[in-house]
C-alpha cells in the first residue's frame, strides 16, 4: 500500500463526516485518528489534515492538543491602519 498523505485522509474523513450529525462529529473524528495510528499512520500526516475541516481540527486538538506546528486556521488577526498587529 502507497504511503497514507493528508489528501488521503481528507477525503475519506469528508466521505464519512457526510453522513454523521454534528454532535457527532469530534468523537467520531477522535476515533478515526486512533484508528490512522493503529494502521501506521505518521502523526505528522494526521495533524497535516487538520487544515482542511474544523471538526476534523477539534478531533485533532483534542488527541494531541495544542501543538506549535499547526497553524490556527480559525485564528482571525486585526492588522490597524500602520500595518501593526
């Protein structure tokens, strides 16, 4: 089997979290993560697919908690007129 990117899981976690309600989604997302670590799957790759859904981002956070290395996709930044932050 070809090595596991973040595409990869994008795509199924979004064929799946089609059909799950939102309440659902996080827990089920947890899940999913611990069973893309049983199979081999890097972490890196796991956190990688973080940037493409929220719920799937939670799910992340919530396994790994808060790591350095990810962006905060949701994170909105207000620059003044002078350009500062």
């Amino acid at each position: 089997m070809d090595e596991m990117t973040a595409e990869h899981i994008d795509r199924i976690w979004s064929s799946l979290s089609h059909w799950l309600p939102e309440k659902t989604k996080v827990d089920a997302g947890v899940d999913f993560i611990n069973c893309l670590q049983e199979i081999g799957v890097e972490d890196s790759v796991i956190k990688q697919a973080a940037e493409f859904d929220p719920k799937y981002e939670e799910a992340v956070l919530a396994v790994f908690g808060q790591d350095d290395d990810m962006e905060d996709t949701n994170e909105d930044w207000y620059y003044d007129s002078e350009g500062e932050e």
